[in-house]
C-alpha cells in the first residue's frame, strides 16, 4: 500500500542537470518522490552512459518508474549520431513519404533503441496539424495539415513504437498548429469553436488514441472557445470535457514542461502543479529546476492532505501509472542493439522518400555539371559551435566529400560574421550556380534578407531548404527548389545524394504552399 507521498510523487517526473542522476534525485527516487525522470541533450554523451544512468534510476526506486524523452526524430531529437545514436527523419518527411507502413516501421526502429537504452516512454508522436506556416515550434515536427494522412500517419508511428515496448505520447492536445505564438515563451491563444476543432485539429488524436496510445500531452494554449480562463494544461473543460468524454481516452494525460513561459509568467510551480492535477492530469513535468520540482510536491501533498485535491483524483492518476507501468516497464539495457545497421539502412530510405523536389526537375539539381559552384548555408542553432570555429558543418562536410573543388560557407541565422557575409556575397556573384541551403528563412528576418541578397547576386540557384518547405514561399527565382522536410542527419543525406545524383525525389509536400514574394 503506497502512503500519500508516494501517491504524490508518483505524479511528478523531473529533469536534472548532468550525465548522472544527482544524489538529490537518487534520494528522491528512493523515497517515492517522483514517478520518473526525462531526459534532455544535457544528459547524453553515450549509448553506455545512457544505459548507466537509466538503470541507475531504475535501481534507486523501489518501484517501476517511467524514464522519459523527446524522441520524435528531426528536428526534436536528444539522441544524436554525434553521440553515437541513430538518427531519424522527422515527421513532415514521414508526411511527405507518405506511408503508413514507412510510419510505422520507423518508429518501431526508434522504439527498438529506446528501449535497448532503458527508455520506455517516448514523448512522441506529434499529431499538431502544421496550419499556421508562422508557428515556430510545430514546424516540421508536424506530419503535415491534411487531416486523413495525418491521422493515419500518427495511428502507425503509435503502432510502431508501443510495438518495442515503448510507449507513446501524442502531442500537443487539442492541437497546437494554427497559432505563430511558441508556448515556451508566451501563453498562446486559439479563438477557433469546438466545432472547428472537432472536424480537424482533434481527429488526428482520436485516431493516436483508437490505436492504442499510452499517454496524451495537452498544450500551454488557452482555447477560448472551451475554457476562456485556463490553457489546456490546466483546464477541466479540456481534459476531463475533452480529452476523457469526446475522444473517450483512459490512458495518462500530461502536461508538457511546466517550466515553459506561457505557464510561469502567469502561475507559480506549486500552484500550477495543483490546478494541472485538478483539472485531471496524471503526471506533471517539471523538467528543469529543482526548486520547482520541490516547490510542486509540497503544493500537491498539501493539497491532498487539506482536501483540496480530492484522493479520488490523486488514486485515479496512480491507478493509470500503474497500468501504463505494467504495459510499458523498461527493459534492461543492451547498448548493442543501438544503431543497428538494418536501422540506419531504413532511416536512409526513409529520408530519401521524404525528400521532396518542390521545383525543376531532377537534371537542375544535378551540381557535378562542370563550372565554379559555390555552397552556402545558414547553419542549425546545433552547429553554432563549428561555424565559430570556422569548420564545416555536417551537410557542408557531406557535401564536400562529393564535391571538393566547391567553395563552402556557413552563416548563422542572426549577428552573422561580416567577414563570411562578405565572402558569401563573393562567392555568389562569382559562381555559376550557388547552393543555397536555408532553415526557416521565413520566420527569420535576418536570414531572409541575406538570403534574398545572395539569391539576387547569383546566376542561378539551387535552393536547400533544410527546414521549413516555407522558405520556398517567400524565396523565389531559384533553378529548382529541394526540400528536406527536416535537418536529421539522414536528411541531410538524402539532400546530398538528390543534389549529386544518386536518387531522384520523389517525395510529395504534405503542407500546402504558394509563392508569396
């Protein structure tokens, strides 16, 4: 019999700092005071050391714990190939693929090494809708915005990863898609009615639910039209109207980060804590500080002892962590089985099929044509690092390979070196074709201009667009336009072997686009 803390504590899980789990969190762990840990890029060096500290969680609790991760490949991925992990394609790219049987065995092979780590609970998929071509956050982490593919799409990859023993976690409910806010940094606001919602953004949940998805994640977004007062986080009409009556879903349902802005700039952690778990959340993430994670187990113990939280709710929530634990209890680590050879052959293929020649044809594209050519790219937040160091980037480095008498250079989105602006202009005006690969130029103002300045000194143009297919939109007047749908490495791949000539793309954009300059 669990005594009302570890009734509680089960409700939490909690980030940390380092690659091991503080003396802090062991203690807590030991004494019930947390259900589980996530992890993020902080606590990653390794497939061993991952391995090392999932089981030293997992021996530090008396009981099953959840062991969590943003695993949704692209471009939210905390395992990466630098580390020695398999890396996947994202979800637009799974979008423009365009198949349900690709879906679902990509994501069983995410799952496989997952769970080969002693991960089992994978904060995936996301089942937005990409409606809204501002949102800084949806991105191509979206399948992409027709409603029928991305239901059928997110219904595989809940397939394919439950299939390893890990469990998934559809996100962002009710849907984060038509809103250019970014909730870690504002509350964002929908006006939409329910109906709209329930013909649309809520049919890609029903169909993750019907197939047997372990967990839900709501959104930090205020949905006016249902509850005027709260973000879904933290609103009864949501999660116990919504979520549990209309879509009929009894698994677990959970916040995203209660660190994020849109909720800590209008609630403090215990309070916001109280109000999730009253609303019907069954675990509350707190991923980062631990004065927070402190702060929110008193808030809650508190609220259960006085009879605020009623423990009808705290049992209904340990009642379903008992369940998803006994579905999905993690496995004992075999690093081995990490970046398996038939994995990454798949990862390739699905790349390749979800890359997407937007415009031209495929002889455009080819760059071993003969005459100066020259490659700039406005390099990943990821790669910050090596562009100050004045290296390659990994798609330059990929690319150079191939093509060694180019001339290559990385710019940064923002407070690019004039020194290398100076020397892209250069290198555009003196080129017979300029490769020019952007990520999200259209919601970047400053890439957008330097990009449009390069565009108009080059002869000719193939345009990369690593990230957003949306760039092509507002980036026009280029030979032929290839799109990713996402800057994983096997993308980044599969762009280099469409550009030299290996494959030609046959990938079909699952979002709608249009010219708009």
């Amino acid at each position: 019999m669990l005594s009302l803390e570890e009734k509680i504590g089960r409700m939490l899980v909690v980030g940390f700092d380092g690659l091991t789990p503080p003396d802090y969190l062991l203690d807590w762990l030991a004494a019930g005071r947390v259900g589980g840990v996530i992890l993020f890029a902080r606590n990653v060096a390794s497939p061993a050391q991952v391995s090392e500290l999932t089981l030293a969680c997992r021996e530090a609790a008396p009981r099953p714990i959840l062991i969590a991760i943003d695993q949704e490949g692209g471009m939210v991925a905390r395992l990466r190939s630098a580390e020695g992990f398999m890396e996947s394609p994202g979800a637009m790219a799974l979008g423009a693929a365009d198949s349900e049987d690709l879906a679902e065995r990509v994501s069983a092979a995410m799952g496989d090494e997952l769970a080969a780590l002693g991960i089992n609970w994978n904060l995936a998929p996301v089942v937005d809708l990409s409606l809204n071509t501002d949102n800084p956050s949806v991105s191509t982490r979206a399948l992409g915005s027709r409603v029928d593919r991305v239901s059928k799409l997110a219904a595989a990859q809940v397939r394919g990863f439950q299939s390893a023993g890990v469990a998934a976690a559809a996100k962002h409910f009710p849907g984060l898609g038509n809103t250019p806010v970014d909730t870690h940094e504002a509350l964002a606001v929908i006006n939409e009615p329910l109906e709209t919602l329930l013909r649309r953004d809520l049919l890609p949940f029903k169909a993750a639910v019907q197939a047997g998805a372990a967990a839900v994640m709501t959104t930090h977004t205020r949905f006016q039209t249902v509850d005027s007062q709260y973000p879904a986080t933290l609103s009864p009409s949501v999660i116990e109207g919504i979520l549990r009556h209309e879509i009929g879903f009894d698994g677990v349902s959970c916040t995203d980060c209660m660190e994020m802005k849109a909720i800590t700039e209008h609630y403090g952690a215990g309070e916001s804590a109280v109000l999730a778990a009253l609303a019907g959340q069954d675990v509350i993430f707190f991923s980062h500080t631990p004065a927070y994670q402190e702060e929110a187990y008193e808030a809650l113990l508190a609220a259960a002892r006085s009879g605020r939280l009623p423990l009808e709710r705290v049992d209904e929530a340990g009642s379903r962590l008992t369940a998803m634990n006994a579905r999905f209890p993690a496995k004992q680590p075999e690093v081995q089985n990490v970046r398996r050879r038939d994995h990454l052959l798949l990862m390739d293929w699905a790349a390749r099929a979800g890359t997407v020649l937007l415009q031209g044809d495929p002889d455009l594209l080819l760059l071993k044509t003969g005459g100066r050519l020259a490659v700039v790219e406005f390099a990943s937040y990821l790669e910050s690092g090596v562009v100050e160091r004045g290296e390659l980037t990994g798609f330059l480095t990929l690319l150079r390979r191939d093509l060694p008498e180019a001339e290559y250079i990385s710019l940064r989105s923002v407070d690019t070196d004039p020194d290398a602006l100076a020397r892209a202009r250069r290198a555009a005006a003196d080129a017979g074709t300029l490769v020019l690969a952007t990520r999200s130029a259209h919601i970047i103002p400053e890439q957008l201009a330097m990009a449009r300045e390069l565009m108009g000194l080059a002869r000719r143009v193939v345009l990369v667009c690593l990230r957003n297919p949306y760039d092509a939109g507002v980036l026009t007047g280029a030979a032929a336009v290839l799109c990713t749908c996402g800057d994983g490495a096997p993308s980044l791949q599969a762009a280099v072997d469409a550009l030299t000539g290996r494959y030609a793309p046959k990938g079909r954009l699952p979002v709608a686009w249009e010219p708009t300059a």
